[in-house]
C-alpha cells in the first residue's frame, strides 16, 4: 500500500538492480520523514535480490546501540553465509586494512551472484560501521553490491563529514521521499474499497499523506460505526506515538510542549517551554511537518494531539502547563490563553495569576465561551485573599452561571448573600448582589441586601457595578438600576403564609388593601402599550448579537410579548433561542425558551407550549429550588391542564419544591399552574389562596400588571365556584379599572368573567363583547372558551340556530388546539364534525385570500353566528347584498350551506 505515487523510486531501484545484475556497483540513499515509506522500498529491494538468487544482508541501526562498534556490521554479517564475513575493529594492518578485507569478501560473494546490503536507519548507525560500508560503497564499483542506506531526516544535525562522503560516492542515487499526496489517498481509498472518494481530502488532512498514518486511519475506519473520525486510543492515536517514539526522546519532549501550547505553539514558546535553542526546535518542528503530524506548528488533528496529552503522565502535564502558563504570558499572549494553562495545572501561586483568571473570564463570557469563564473564575477562588475578594469572585461566579445552568446561578447567589449578611461589605458589592437577585426575579432578598445600605450608599450602590440597560417606552435605553437608590426598605415581607382552605374573607381584604410597591425596572412594563412595543421591537432588531448580559433582552422580549402581542413576538423568540444555542448559553436559553413557551400558550398552541417548555427544563439539570426552572414548570403545567393531561400535572406538583423557589417572580408561574389545577380537581379554596398569594406578591413588587398575569379573574373563577359572585364581580370590576384593561386579552378574559351569573340578556351581551376582544388578541384557546359560553347563552336564549353555529366554532377551536376537556364540554346539534381531510392544506389566511374584501367581511360575520339581518346592520348593506355575498364565498370556498364555512374566518372576524 505504501508504495502508491512511488513510480520513480521504483524504478530508480530497477535500474539499480539491473547495475548490480551486470556487475556495477550502486550505493542507493533514500531519505525521508518517519513513517513515509523507506523500510517498504528496502523491503521491495530485499525482495526483488532474493527473487534473482541473490544474497541479502540486512541491517537497522538503533539510537540505543549507535555507541556500540561494528553494531550495524555485525547484523550484516549474521546475514551471510557461515564464515564468509567477519568484520573486524582493526586488522593487523590497522583499520584500513580491515575495511579492505571486509570489502573484499563482499565481492567475493558478488562473483557467485548479486548482493543487496540494506541497511535502515542508518542515522542511528556506529561510526565504525558508517566508515567500513562507505569503504564498501567506493570499492565496489566493478563488482554486482548494491548497497541501499535509508535515513530518517529527524530535524537532527546531520554529521557534515558523513554527507560529504556520501556525496562524494561515483555511483549514488538519492531517493527522498515525501507525504502522499490527495489524489495518491483517493487512489489507496479506490484499491482498498474502504470509504468513498469524497473522504481522501479529511483523510489526506489528518494524517499529512503520511503512509504509516494513512494505514492507520483506514483502520480505524474499518472499525467505526457511524462515527468516522480519527480516535486517539484507536490505531490513528498509537501510530502518531509509534511515529514520534522513533523519532527519539527529543522528539516527543517536542510533541508534549507543542500538544500542551496548542494553538500558542511557535518555535519560540515551544523552545523557552523546553529550555532548548529556537533553532534546534523550529528544525524539529519542521521534520514533524514534513512527516504530516503537522501543519506548522500545530497537530494536524485533535486526535493526535489527545493522544501525546493522554501519553504524558499527569505529574508532566502539569508541570508543563505551569511553565507554559508563564511563558506565553511573557510573550504576550491573551489573558484566556495563559489562564487555560493555569486551570489545567490548578495553579494560583504567581501573583498575577487571580486578577488574570479573572480578566480571562470577562473576555471568555464576552466571547460565549461561559463554561471555561467558570472555570476560570472557579480556580480564582481558590487563590482569592480575604473576604472581599472572595466574595467579588461568588458574585462573578454567579453570573457566569447564569449562562449555563441557572439553578447553579441561583445557589451561587445565594452564597453571595449569606457572605454579605455576615460582612456588610461596601456598597459597590451589595449593590451588584442586589442585581444579580433581581435578575433572578428574588425581589424580597434584593429588598433585603439594599436595605443594608443607607441613603448615600444606595446611590454608589447604583453605579458601582456594570449598569444593565432595558429599552424605554420611548425607544431610548435605560438603566434596570435607576430607582434602586429610592427602593424602600420594607420588613415582614418575607413571613406571608399561604392562605388556607378557610382564608377566603380576610385574604380578599388583604389583596385589596396591601399597597402597592416601586416597580423594579428589570421587571417592570413601561406604559404606552403599542409604542413601547415597536419600541422594544426596534430594540431586538438593533441588539448586537455578542452582548454580555441577557437582561435587556428578556426585558424587550417581555415588553413585546406583553404589549404587542404573542404573534409578534414568536419569531424573535425562536431566532434568539437559536442564537443563544449557537452560543452555547443553555442557561440563557431557558429564560428565551419560557418566554417562548408562554408565547406560545397565549396563541392557545398547547402542544407546542408544552414542547418549548420541556426542551427549556431539559437543557439545563432540574435543580429541586430552582426558581426558573419552577417558572417553566408552572407553563408546562398550565399547557398540560389545558391539553388535559392532568395525572402529569399531579407529577410535577409531587416533586420536592421548597418555598425558596417560590419566593421570586418566576414562582408566579408555579403558583398560578398550582391554583389551576387545583381549581380543575375542585379545590377551590386551595386555588383562591394561590391566585390571592400572587396578587399580594406582585402589587407588593409593584409588577401589578394584568397582561403579564390576570390574578384577579383567576381568584374570581374559583370565588365563582365558590358561590361568592358578588366578591367575583369585585375583582373583575378591579381588573377592568387598570390600564391594562384597554389590551383585547385582558379585557376579553376579564368580560368573559363577568358574565358569569349575569341575567341572560345581558350575559349574552358581555359575551359578544369577550369575544370580539379575545378574536383581536390570537388567543385561540381563551377564544374558544368564550365562544363554549356565548354559544351556551345563545342556547339558552332560544337561539338554536346561531349558538349551533357559535358552538361549532367553539368546537374547532378546542380540537385545534388540542384542548379536548374543553371541547369535550361544547354541545354540538347532531354529531360532531369530521375531521379536515388530509388533502386541504391552506390556512385560514389563504382561504381567506380567495374571497374579495366583501365576501370575506360577510363570511367573517356568519361565520361566527351572526345572522343576514345582523351582518346587514353591521355592514350597512342590505340583506340583499349580504345574501349575494355569501352565495358567491360558498362558490369560490367550494362549499353549499353556511355551516360549511372555514372555522379560520372566525379569527379574522376581529377586523371588520
């Protein structure tokens, strides 16, 4: 195999051959790097002599016996016919007249037939043999020897008196050999039949077209599955170490230093590293480029490289990693470079060695490279002096957390705030903790820590530490910490029990007269619902990709989510949960990946709620205190409620959750889902006292904000199950009354509320007016609730005709969003639909697109149950025209009658 793309070497081994046939003597040299082929072309010539009945001397010099005289001619000797050879150190007549009669008895043998003397490794040969074969090649021009020297080219000295000698030979050829090229790989990969033609560039790549390593890699490739790469405990792996073994001690010292600097190796690291001469170094790096280990300074491939690191005994990886730390910072090299080499070898004893790992960290994260930066940091600690500069390297440890695993986050936050409640340090430390608490949406214990500071230190507190910026209603940035300095101090806010069973009374009381505290601006909304928007929109779309924090994003993403809408705010959910993956913060990603599930949840896509929110808790380990991955849990569960997959729901609720996890504004979520399944399993007591506790909570925060999480109507649906109606209507009567009342999902919720227990007329009416408003939101789910009680109403009004059409909407709607309790409740004259069949593949909005604006405005009207005389009125159009209208919608829909209608042109009823 190794002889492939060789043709000129063999045949300039032909012709030698021919030469010694005919009785001329030719001395053959053939060099190059380990592993190129040379032993392969000795072994062809030993072949093709013995083939012709001639003799056979072979010969492998050795580093380990080059000191022993006549080593190498002794091997030749054993070779020959008993007694025909017998190498002397020095005859009677000297030296000279030993390598005379030596010589001799090789033409001897040659008069009989031809003679290949093959010596390998000839660099490694003893002096003493080197003179007598050089004394053998001079002499036997007339006679059939070819003597055939191969020598590996190391990076090594050559000694200058034996190159002249060899040039000086009558009768040489020189063979240098070199790498295998990419089209000689592909050739090889044709005649073994192993992988495809496509594969000959990596294979070419790993292994530099070194024959010895190209063997190798086909090897391994036998044996892989589907991964086809290079191992380092596979063959590839034990025929780099064969290589750089016989290439010596030396050698491998090089290939350590190179495998441990990577990719801060240059000739001159890599010989401070050793202590050795630039020059002896950079030749030795050469001679393994040569023999395609590899490309300049570095390994050609990570195997390799993990296969000298795995060679090197951990004593030696660390020592070497302690030095490389000091030289490559004394040659200038990055702060991440010099710290990789400190964390390897746990080393914090230079002075410098703290602030560097710490500065390397800083750089790290702004790079997305979150996992070394706590590595960084982690090892900082460990070399950390006194109490402050341990607790400035828990809080960079925090954050850094943050990006990858929040839980870990939260407990490193923690840590933090047990150290500052023991040692009340300055107010730039307290207020970066009280950041990294309202990040984590603990806005309680951020009261606490701030309460630690008097008024002056609250304004350092506000500065002392990197501001994080959220967009404004209007567009411009702002800073989350304005206001801290003006965060009251409040006490007995952390003893709240959870209302009981019998709380129903005094906890309504309470969440009426609680006051209301400072919004914090992490988590606040900003007023101005459609241009804070478009705002925050803008912000999204201007936001640098490569940003240090994640806060001002969720802060815009919230803001979108919130004020403008779930169809908005989906496509950056999915592109920044994309980027966060590419960015390897799966910490991160889980904060986008429960926005997304909400978003999701308030379009009524159940199934894909629940999806988003289960990759969001399984990308990170579910901490069993973990605040945000309680959150997420809460969304999941509301989606599985709603889906009716209420056994999972009792689940989740099983697994150990202390208090802790609640205390933040991510347990919200958890104690909403909390109170909605115990409403779903008739607690409705239990479910009260859960939807009051977030009431407290959020207007104690001042986050108080009906479009993040209506409290009030979910207290009044369970007061409604609860016979308490006139409480019930209180609370929605609260709602209506906010600002947020003028968004369509709080107001249609909120209405839908409030005609429960309503006289039937006037129920009807509200109603209507829910539905409107919920058609305007997207929520399909909350949609399709209102529809099941307007259409009920309408029943119950006499109405058959229209609440048949309202309940079949209802109907489709439930069944789309996979919400089967829901639809399981919805009375449907005759039997329920049939599902769409599979071939209908157009949206409703392409439906929608065949209709003229008119067709589609009538459609849209009867669709939902309004009748020709109401469609007429609404429109100002005659009943006429309405009739002609649909007449035509039926024609270009492919239908006959208005129950055939698309469900989908409900959704668009909102706009006429």
């Amino acid at each position: 195999m190794n002889l492939v793309e060789r043709a000129v070497e063999r045949e300039a081994l032909e012709s030698a051959l021919a030469d010694c046939a005919a009785g001329r003597g030719t001395t053959v040299l053939v060099e190059g790097p380990v592993g190129c082929g040379k032993s392969e072309l000795l072994a062809l010539t030993a072949e093709r002599v013995a083939s012709h009945g001639g003799i056979v001397l072979r010969a492998t010099g050795s580093a380990a016996e080059s000191d022993l005289p006549l080593g190498v001619l002794s091997q030749l000797a054993a070779g020959a016919p008993p007694g025909a050879l017998d190498p002397r150190q020095d005859g009677a007549g000297g030296l000279g007249e030993s390598m005379e009669l030596f010589s001799a008895a090789v033409r001897r043998l040659a008069a009989t037939g031809p003679v290949a003397i093959c010596a390998d490794d000839w660099q490694h040969a003893d002096h003493l043999s080197r003179q007598y074969l050089l004394h053998l090649a001079r002499a036997a021009g007339t006679a059939g020897v070819l003597v055939v020297l191969a020598r590996r080219l190391d990076g090594r000295d050559i000694d200058p008196l034996l190159g002249t000698e060899l040039i000086r030979l009558p009768r040489l050829v020189r063979l240098a050999l070199s790498p295998l090229s990419r089209d000689a790989v592909g050739e090889l990969l044709r005649g073994e039949g192993i992988g495809a033609e496509e594969e000959a560039a990596p294979l070419h790549r790993a292994g530099g077209g070194n024959p010895l390593l190209l063997r190798a890699l086909l090897q391994d490739l036998r044996g892989a599955g589907e991964d086809r790469e290079p191992r380092p405990h596979g063959a590839f792996g034990h025929a780099v170490l064969a290589c750089l073994q016989r290439n010596g001690p030396g050698t491998v010292r090089l290939a350590n230093a190179l495998a441990v600097l990577d990719e801060s190796a240059t000739p001159d690291t890599a010989a401070r590293l050793l202590g050795e001469p630039v020059a002896h170094t950079a030749r030795a790096a050469e001679a393994l480029a040569a023999a395609g280990l590899l490309d300049g300074t570095r390994f050609r491939h990570p195997a390799a490289r993990a296969a000298v690191l795995d060679r090197m005994t951990p004593a030696e990886r660390t020592a070497l990693h302690r030095r490389a730390a000091a030289v490559t910072r004394d040659a200038g090299a990055a702060a991440p470079v010099v710290a990789e080499h400190l964390v390897a070898a746990r080393d914090t004893t230079p002075d410098w060695a703290v602030p560097l790992l710490q500065s390397a960290a800083a750089q790290l994260l702004s790079s997305g490279r979150a996992r070394s930066a706590l590595a960084c940091l982690e090892l900082a600690g460990e070399g950390a002096v006194g109490a402050d500069e341990h607790l400035d390297n828990r809080l960079r440890l925090a954050e850094a957390a943050a990006r990858i695993d929040p839980g870990d986050a939260e407990l490193r936050t923690t840590e933090a705030l047990e150290t500052v409640r023991s040692t009340r340090p300055g107010p730039g430390r307290i207020g970066a903790l009280a950041r990294l608490l309202i990040g984590q949406g603990r806005l309680d214990e951020a009261d606490e820590v701030l309460g630690l500071l008097d008024a002056t230190d609250r304004q350092a507190a506000g500065t002392c530490s990197q501001a994080r910026r959220t967009p404004s209603a209007g567009g411009a940035d702002t800073d989350p910490t304005d206001g801290l300095s003006a965060f009251p101090r409040r006490t007995g806010t952390r003893g709240h029990r959870a209302p009981s069973e019998e709380d129903g009374g005094p906890g309504l009381r309470e969440a009426a007269r609680e006051p209301a505290g400072p919004p914090t601006a992490l988590w606040h909304l900003p007023e101005g619902g459609p241009a804070a928007a478009a705002a925050a929109e803008a912000f999204l779309r201007g936001a640098a990709s490569g940003r240090a924090t994640i806060e001002p994003t969720v802060q815009a993403l919230r803001t979108l989510l919130y004020l403008g809408g779930a169809a908005r705010a989906l496509p950056w959910c999915r592109d920044l949960v994309a980027e966060t993956e590419r960015r390897s913060a799966p910490g991160w990603a889980v904060l986008l990946r429960a926005l997304h599930a909400e978003a999701l949840l308030r379009q009524g896509d159940l199934d894909g709620a629940e999806r988003e929110a289960l990759a969001a808790l399984g990308s990170v380990p579910r901490w069993p205190g973990s605040a945000l991955t309680s959150g997420v849990a809460g969304t999941l569960m509301r989606a599985r409620l709603a889906l009716g997959r209420t056994d999972s729901v009792a689940a989740e609720l099983a697994r150990p959750l202390p208090d802790t996890a609640l205390d933040s504004v991510h347990g919200l979520s958890y104690l909403r889902a909390r109170g909605q399944f115990h409403l779903a399993t008739s607690r409705y007591h239990a479910a009260l006292g859960d939807f009051l506790e977030i009431g407290r909570r959020m207007r104690r925060w001042g986050l108080d904000r009906p479009v993040v999480l209506p409290w009030r109507t979910d207290a009044a649906e369970a007061l409604h199950r609860l016979g308490e109606d006139a409480q019930a209507e209180r609370f929605v009567t609260q709602q209506l009354a906010t600002p947020d009342a003028a968004d369509p999902w709080v107001q249609g919720i909120s209405l839908r509320l409030r005609a429960t227990g309503q006289e039937p007329r006037r129920r009807q009416a509200i109603l209507a007016r829910a539905t409107e408003a919920l058609r305007r939101s997207g929520d399909r789910y909350e949609l399709a609730r209102a529809l099941g009680d307007f259409g009920a109403c309408l029943q119950e009004g006499g109405e058959s005709a229209r609440a048949a059409m309202v309940n079949r909407t209802a109907w489709h709607l439930a069944d789309e969003c996979g919400a089967h309790p829901l639809r399981n409740t919805i009375t449907l004259v005759g039997t329920p639909p049939a599902p769409a069949p599979p071939t209908v593949t157009a949206s409703h909005a392409e439906r929608a697109e065949q209709l003229s604006d008119s067709e589609r405005r009538v459609a849209a009207l009867a669709v939902r149950g309004d009748t020709n005389k109401e469609i007429a009125g609404k429109l100002f159009i005659t009943v006429s025209t309405v009739e002609q209208h649909l007449t035509r919608a039926y024609r270009k829909l492919g239908i006959t009658r208005r129950q055939d209608l698309p469900v989908e042109l409900q959704l668009i009823a909102a706009e006429v």
